[in-house]
C-alpha cells in the first residue's frame, strides 16, 4: 500500500519535471521516522492548513505561524522527532482531502470540525476541541436572531461549518437573508468592519480572538450551539501517523501540556 502510493507520488513528481530525466528531480520522496510513520519529506512533519484562523493559526508580528493547533501538532513532531513545516492552502482542498491524497501534506490541522461528510474522505484524530457558532456584529448593531437579518446581508466563510449552519437554517426557516461566502476569515473579518455585511458567522473563539484583538469594534451578538468537535486529520487509511497524532493528544492531556496550551491560546476553560 505504502509502495503503491510513493510510486504514484514518483510518477506525478517524473511527469512535472520538464523535459528532466528520470530520477534527476531534486524532489524529496518522503521518508520513515524510527517510529515507523511515513512522512512526504524526511525530517518534516508537513501541516496542511487555511491561514488566518486566529487563535489556531495565525502569523505572527514575525510571520512565524503559531497557535493552538500549531502548539499541538508540534507535540506530535517532536514526538516523531521531526519539525512541523506548515502548508497555507484553501480549507476546500483540505476538507476534500485532495491535499492529503495528492500528498502536499501529512496531516491537516485547521480548526477543522469533525463532521460525517468529512469522516468519508478524510481520518480524523480524536477530538481535541469543542466549539460553537456565534454571530458577530459592530458594537451598538447588536443582532439578536437570525429572523432580523431579513433583507440583509450576513456574510460567512466559504466551505466551513458555520456556511453550512446558516444555508441550513435559512432553507429550512425560509429566511430571506442575503447571504455572502467570504474567502477566508481575514475577508470576512474585514466585510464586517467596513459595512459590507450587518454581521458575519464564525466559529465562537475565532470572534473571541478578534474582539481581544481590536476590543470595542465588534460583539458577539448571538451564539448558535452546534455542539462542533475539532479534529486533526490524515490521509485515509494513514492508521501510523492517526495514532502518533492520537497518542500525543492522549499525553498532552495527561501530563497539563494541553491545558498549558489552551490558558495560552485560548484562555481560561468554561466550566465543564
Ligand atoms: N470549524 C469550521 C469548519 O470546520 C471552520 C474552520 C476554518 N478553518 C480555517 N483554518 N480556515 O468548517
């Protein structure tokens, strides 16, 4: 199995080197950790994710990517003792899975929820995060439900759960929302600061962030609890790395390195 997809890898790799003689490619063909996992570039845990999703990944003043989720799958680099490299591309080619079938990266980190559609083309790791949806408005442009919005435009982030969630309830309760995808959550974020939405759907600590971010300009108006569970995910069938990414999970939450991680991202954790 794990030949049959390096060839294919090979081949692709062959097929784009323009007029290059076979095996002159200077491309990496992957290789195993001591633990036995198969990385598409030796030495490198690649990360797949959609930047900007403060306080999962964001660049930093320096434009080094950090967050919770980037904190995370550290823990699992280091414990294949290798670096995480992290791949910025659209979030439609990461919850496909395309970019971990086409091997552009190992593993997929980007506060991605757990859904049945997605768990048909993707594995995902336990769970490592429960989020909700909330609607963010300008301060003193409070919106409390969505049946106010009638007439109005309300934007959301393409292919996310929070889309879904909105085209969901406005087939469902005839709502006669305009509603406007955004390509990411910057352009989102933006909409809403200069008027081209009256208010925008995301994930809950995404506009939590924001707010600390640019306090007194935006308020999270109405929640939405769609009982969201976040997973990191492989390429189906990647048992190997699903259980190393599992396993540092499961020890990071034994010995306080998760909740070190969370007061640091995140903040303090609601009552359970
Ligand atoms: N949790 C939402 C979803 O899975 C949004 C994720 C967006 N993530 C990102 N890194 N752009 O659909």
């Amino acid at each position: 199995m794990r030949m049959t997809n390096r060839l294919a890898v090979l081949a692709a790799v062959t097929t784009l080197a323009i007029g290059g003689a076979a095996g002159c490619a200077k491309e990496d063909k992957g290789g195993t950790t001591d633990t036995g996992v198969a990385l598409i570039k030796s030495g490198s845990l690649t990360t797949c994710t959609h930047l900007p999703y403060a306080p999962f990944q964001s660049k930093d003043s320096s434009g080094k990517v950090v967050g919770f989720d980037v904190a995370l799958i550290d823990l699992v680099a280091t414990k294949l003792s290798v670096k995480q490299e992290i791949v910025d591309t659209p979030f439609e080619g990461i919850k496909s899975g395309a970019d971990l079938n086409s091997g552009k990266c190992d593993v997929a980190a980007a506060g991605m929820t757990i859904t049945d559609e997605r768990k048909k083309v993707l594995d995902f790791s336990d769970p490592y995060f429960d989020a909700t949806q909330a609607l963010a408005t300008q301060t003193g442009k409070e919106v409390k439900t969505l049946e106010e919005l009638a007439g109005k435009r309300l934007g959301v982030q393409g292919g996310t759960t929070g889309e879904d969630y909105i085209n969901t309830q406005v087939k469902e309760k005839s709502l006669k929302i305009e509603v406007v995808s955004y390509k990411d959550l910057a352009a989102l974020q933006q909409a809403l600061a200069t008027n081209q939405v009256v208010a925008a759907v995301n994930d809950l600590p995404v506009w939590n962030e924001y707010i600390k971010a640019n306090p007194g300009k935006v308020v999270v108006a109405a929640g939405f609890d769609t009982g969201e569970q976040y997973g990191f995910a492989v390429k189906k069938g990647n048992a190997e790395l699903l259980k190393a990414v599992n396993e540092a999970l499961a020890a990071a939450r034994t010995d306080g390195t998760y909740d070190k991680i969370y007061a640091e991202w995140i903040g303090a954790k609601p009552a359970a």
